[in-house]
C-alpha cells in the first residue's frame, strides 16, 4: 500500500490501543486523560451501554424456546454456545467466522464487539500477593515476576477506587484488602458454613465475594438492582464494563478516536529507532488494509489473541515474531482450573429465605500451602468460590418423582438449603502449554488460524482431588447431607483466565516484557493484557490486568514527557 | 403375489426382524422428525403437560402455553434422538391405551388418563442411575422424562407459570439474605 504523506499525517496518533475490553478500556481512557490523541482499535463491533443491551430487560417468558440453544446455534458455534444462551449470545463471536485449531481440547470463548468481554465477565476482583508474586523464584519454577506487592498496590486502590468493588476486609495475608464499597450480604446457609469455619479451626475462613457490583451509587453508575442479569449488559451500570465506565470517559475528553471492525494484522516494526511505528489493519468489512502510526502502542487483544498478533509480525529484525527474542511468545499459557467441588444439602433452616438475586457468591479464600514445609502432594493452591440458596424449580425438577397436584406444589415451594462450591485453582506456565500460528489454514480475511496446544497436568489433577476432599470436609463438618463431589473435567479455557503467552521478567533472553510491561526489544509498546502474567496464582486475574495496565499508562506517558520513548 | 409385492414384503419382514437389533433402532431415531406430525400432537401433549402441572388455584400447564412451548423447543433445541423418542413416546402411550381401554387417550376418563400416564412414569427408566445415563446417551432420553422437564421448564418461564405459579420479581433492587418465609410461599421463579 502507497501511503501519501497527508494520509499518513491522517492516520498518526500519540498513542494506539489495540482492544476495547478490561485492559484495552482502561488504556484508552489513561492515555486519553493524559492528554494523547489515542485510537482504540476494536476488531468488532460497537456495543454502546444501554442502547445496545437488547435482552437486557426481558422476562423469561419473551425467549421463544426458554434459555435453550437451537440445534442450528450448537452446530455453528460448538465451542461458544456452551457458554452463551439466547439472552446473551450476541456478546459472543461465531465459531464458523471465527475458528482455531484445538490441538487438545480448549475452550477459547470470546467476545468480539467494543468491551469486549467486559460485558460477560464474572466480575470478582481479588488482588494478588506477594505468596503469589514470590512463587516462581522460590520454588524455581518458569521465572521469576520482576515486580512485588508493594510496586502494585497503589495501583490496585486506583482501579479499584474507579470501578467500585464491594467487599469485605478480612486482613489476610494472601488475599490484601482493597478499597472497598459496602459488600454485599451472605444469606443464612452460608453464614452457617462461615461459623462453622470458624469453630473447626481450620484457619480458614468465608468472605463474601468481591465484585465489581456497586452496593451505591457510584461515579454515575448504579447501585446494583441485584437482578443478576448481568451478562445482558447492565442498564443501571450496575457492574464494571468497559463500555459502563472506561470508554465514556475516554470519550469524554475528546481525545479518543474509536475505531471498530479493524482486525489488526501486524505490528509494524522500525529498524532505525528499534521501536513499532504502528499496526496494519483489515477492515473486517470492506476488507480494506489500513496503517495506522503512532509514538507508543498498547497492546490489549486479550492472551491468545495477543500472541497471535505478535507471532504474526515478523520483520528482518523478528523472524520469530514482534519481540520475540526469547521465543517465549505464544508459550506459558495458563487458565484457571475450576471444574473441582462439592455440594450438600442442609435440612435446617426450612423458616428462612431471602429476597432478591444476588450477583456473586461467596469466597473461601486459599488455605493451602501458605506456610513452608506443608505435606501435601501439590504446590501452590486454590479457592472456593460458591453459593448458598434453597432449592427452586430448576433444582427441584430432576430431584422430585411423580406428577400432578401434590408434584405441582413441591415444585412451586422452596426446597432444602444447599451450597454448591468448587476450587479455582492455579495453574503452573508450562513451555508446552501454547499457542502457534498454523502455516496453512487462513480465516477469511486471510489469516492464519491460532493452534491452542494445552493441557492440565499433574500438580493441578492432584490439586483437584484435595479441592474435593477439603470441599466436602467442610460442608460434611458444617452438618451438610447427602455431601457428593465432582469433576466435570472441562478442558483449559473453561475458566475463561487465559494468561502468560508474553510473561514478563527480569531477563530479555527468557521473558517478553520488563517490569513495566514493555516489550524488552521495542520500549514503545506495552503489552497489559493477560499474557504479560508469569505465574497465574488463583486469584481472578481481571483486577491486576487492570492494576498493570493503569500503572503501564502513567509510567508510558511521564516517559514520553521526558523523550524516554 | 407378483414381484413388487414379494420384494416389498420381503423388506417389511427383513425390517422387522431387525427391529430389535440396537442397528436397527440406531437408524430410526437419527432420521429427523416430521413439524406436521409433531405439531398434530399438540392436544394429546398438552393434556399430558397438564397431568403434570394441572390447574389449581393456579394456573396449569395448558392455560401457560406449554404446550407449544414444548413442541417449539423439541423442533428446534432438542437433538434428533430426542424428537424420535419423544414421538414414539406419544404414539406408544396412544397404543396402549387402545389396548388396555379399548379407546383413544383423549376419549379416556379422567382416571383411566391418570392410570395410562402412570404406566408410563413408572417405565421411564431403570432404577439404577447409571443404566440409564448410558441408555439415554445411546437411545435418547425417554419420553416421559423429556415431556416432564419440558413441561416444568415451559410453565415456570411462561408468564402464568412465573408470576402466578411461582413468585417473580422483575427488579428486586435490594437483596434480602435473611428473611421469614410467609405462609404460603412460593419459591422464586429466576435465580
């Protein structure tokens, strides 16, 4: 492509961000307040707040066939339509447009619209530790992360204080407190299973969740309707999204250029200066190839998508890929496992109810090998994250026999209390664990199609025995019946917490980014999305990408001040 | 008897004869249902949803619209295995009632409906829970099963079912973690 000099004046900004959702989001609005002309680059659609959320208000009965998928949906999206239904399958890309190759099975679900997955996030937001950022040098594994607790902070209050988390402190070691909103309230079977914590001594305890649901209203949104409809988009602005709150504001300073349908294909590279001087385009439309230039780059594409990017840009100076010295790129992927629990009923209690659906459940937080010289047969750990409630119609219907009026009443009454509860577990970054580009297939704007290769192994099937044993201990403990334990054995992607394809660390020759997300090779790109991750601790990792992102965005901008990019 | 004739009863012998081989019922429960026929059923099946969930001092599963709702979902959601074996249901319950009442379903009294349907929920699957997971992954859940959990499903999303059936509550605002349950109360129809 033949780009005049007034086109190219056209087409250059102080900074490019590449993806509108947690992270993307959070960059453009940073770089915006900071003064830069940025372009957000969405290879999606627009979704505005509000105006684009149309199942938002609807009623059960308004979905011709309930919350069933069609045969047509399955067969077109096998991956995706497990996890979307008709209320929210427009916040999910098509499988048939959009496929990837599984060399194991792996769930990679995606959103791909400005907010990206922002919109259907589970919007618990735990900040990590120094047990997590200290793991790797301390048991030798991947690398070490070049940054400690102490360095984030500040950074987890900022995001933190913006989005409007509700929770509760607790004053734990492996799970800091942050600034928190009023939390929101447990419901008296979970209460049951916090006291009866306490009493055994286990030295662990139960929290409510923390969520990006505000308890008031806050900075223009809210407070939540506790509809838990959350994954429509919220009309209240209940919860955080992308499109709720990082977008307007970037808008609203006049500095944002919003570009959707721009699949960015490449970055480009400039062997003069060793820095990107911007990224090429398709638009995903007219198919029309675009080169947008820009002083600094943020890249946001989310994990898999990110590593794709990189792999793709190859230059005389990266035969291997954009920054990818260390041929670490595409390597280290991780995902939570979450497929591990247990469950119980209670039959005490049967005066009680509620009102009301909350959006989050509960939270155990780790209890496993937080201290030196712990026998157990795996490292690192996990939490519980789960609900209580009584059993409604839904729980009921496979649970009671028979038919007609006796069956009717049962079924339209509030059955026995129960509490579901599973582990999030982390996951080690193994080499081998990774994403690639295939050298023949192509999607259809030519391509290449990514190839997921991953697969859990043995410290997290073995972790996912005693996330079991320890789950039905307590709820057995806390007088649960019927206890039953579970693996449903979903495959990597699952959780929905991709991370590590461009980790950061110390050392240019075995890590992808520096301590400020940098790529080592090319300063003027920071990559804050879940691939910059080097350990993947078993925190929800949303909060820190946005924590980093924040942090990369102030350090990016006073460097451009001072001539450093 | 002529050729055609020879020919096409020597099929229909052939085809009966394999009908008790699992081949054979492979094949007829993969080959897609006909709307016309399904839809045909509608009365039948919506006396069967209302056996279910019958009227009372609420709503019942017919004056809900389940029945469509049932029929829309099968045709649509539900996997060939699952149309078939429904259909067959339908027609099989049709059949015995012939043979047992000498009449029609629909023409049944009241109780002799009651007693026909409870035939068929006693047979719905083997008492052992994992025989019937293998059986329903390789022949399709049983009918009575489908019918059931259509049935629950159609009435307690239907607005009747929700609002009056159940107790619905389109924006709760507040969450309530601990409250008296009222007399009478119903449980909550979204979660």
């Amino acid at each position: 492509m033949y780009i005049s000099g007034n086109i190219k004046e056209l087409n250059t900004y102080d900074a490019i961000v590449i993806g509108s959702g947690i992270s993307g989001g959070w960059a453009a609005m940073e770089l915006c307040k900071k003064g830069l002309k940025t372009l957000l680059l969405e290879r999606g659609r627009d979704v505005e707040h509000i105006k684009d959320y149309p199942t938002a208000n609807l009623n059960p009965w308004d979905f011709k066939y309930g919350l069933n998928n069609t045969l047509k949906d399955r067969e077109i999206d096998p991956v995706q339509s497990n996890s979307y239904d008709p209320s929210t399958k427009h916040f999910y890309v098509s499988d048939a447009d959009h496929p990837y190759i599984q060399e194991q099975p792996f769930n990679w679900l995606r959103g791909y619209q400005v907010g990206g997955r922002s919109l259907v996030w589970g919007r618990q937001c735990y900040r990590m530790s120094d047990l997590d950022f200290s793991a790797n040098l301390k048991e030798d594994i991947a690398v070490d992360w070049p940054i400690r607790y102490q360095d984030i902070a500040p950074w987890y209050s900022y995001v933190e204080s913006y989005i409007g988390v509700s929770g509760q402190k607790e004053n734990l070691t492996q799970l800091p407190d942050g600034e928190f909103l009023p939390p929101m309230e447990l419901n008296c079977i979970e209460k049951h299973l916090a006291d009866s914590l306490k009493k055994n001594e286990y030295n662990r305890l139960l929290t409510i969740g923390r969520v990006a649901n505000l308890t008031r209203g806050w900075d223009h949104r809210g407070p939540c309707q506790n509809r838990n409809l959350c994954h429509r988009g919220c009309p209240f602005g209940g919860y955080f999204s992308s499109n709720s709150s990082t977008i307007p504001a970037a808008v609203a300073t006049g500095n944002l250029t919003l570009r959707p349908f721009s699949i960015v294909t490449e970055v480009l590279f400039d062997p003069e200066n060793q820095k990107a001087k911007g990224v090429r385009v398709i638009d995903a439309l007219s198919n029309e190839v675009y080169e947008f230039y820009s002083k600094v780059l943020f890249i946001n594409a989310s994990t898999i998508a990110t590593a794709g990017l990189l792999l793709n840009s190859v230059s005389p100076r990266f035969p291997n890929g954009f920054g990818n010295d260390s041929n670490q790129v595409g390597h280290n992927l991780m995902d939570h496992h979450s497929s591990a629990g247990a469950y119980g009923l209670h039959d005490q209690f049967k005066e009680l109810y509620y009102k009301g659906r909350r959006p989050c459940g509960f939270l155990i937080p780790r209890y496993r090998n937080l201290k030196d010289g712990e026998e157990l047969d795996f490292k690192r750990g996990y939490n519980i994250q789960g609900h209580g409630e009584r059993q409604e119609w839904l729980d009921r219907s496979h649970n009671l026999n028979g038919f007609g009026k006796d069956f009717k009443a049962q079924l339209t009454s509030p059955g026995d209390w129960t509490i579901w509860m599973a582990g999030w577990g982390e996951c080690l970054p193994y080499y081998e664990n990774r994403v690639a580009l295939d050298d023949l297939k192509k999607d259809k704007w030519g391509q290449p199609l990514l190839k997921i290769d991953f697969s859990f192994k043995e410290n997290e099937n073995k972790m996912m025995v005693d996330i079991q044993n320890t789950s039905a201990e307590m709820l057995e403990n806390a007088g649960f019946k019927g206890v039953e334990v579970f693996n449903y054995k979903k495959p990597g992607g699952t959780t929905v917490h991709e991370m590590g394809t461009a980790r950061m660390g110390h050392d240019p020759k075995t890590s992808v980014l520096n301590k400020f997300n940098q790529v080592h090779a090319a300063r003027n790109v920071f990559i804050t999305d879940g691939s910059c991750m080097t350990s993947s601790s078993c925190q929800n990792p949303s909060l820190t990408y946005m924590a980093l992102t924040a942090r990369a965005c102030d350090f990016a901008s006073r460097q451009l001040r001072n001539g450093g990019l | 008897m002529n050729r055609r004739t020879y020919l096409k009863s020597a099929l229909i012998l052939g085809s009966l004869g394999m009908a008790s081989l699992s081949v054979f019922k492979w094949i007829d429960i993969t080959k897609p249902v006909d709307p016309a026929l399904l839809w045909s059923k509608k009365d039948i099946i919506g006396e069967l949803a209302e056996l279910i969930i019958p009227e009372t001092d609420t709503p019942g599963a017919k004056s809900a619209g389940v029945p469509d709702y049932i029929i829309n979902v099968l045709l649509n959601c539900m996997d060939i295995k699952k149309q078939n074996k429904f259909c067959t249901g339908v027609k099989d319950l049709e059949a015995y009632s012939i043979n047992n009442y000498g009449k029609k379903f629909l023409d049944c009294s009241a109780t002799e409906r009651l007693e026909v349907f409870d035939y068929f929920a006693q047979h719905a699957g083997f008492s052992y829970r994992i025989l019937n997971r293998i059986n329903n992954k390789f022949f399709g859940e049983p009918f009575y099963l489908t019918l059931r959990d259509l049935t629950i499903e159609g009435y307690c999303m239907s607005e009747k079912g929700a609002t009056q059936g159940l107790a619905y509550d389109y924006i709760p605002v507040n969450y309530n973690a601990c409250i008296p349950l009222q007399p009478n109360q119903k449980s909550w129809a979204t979660k």
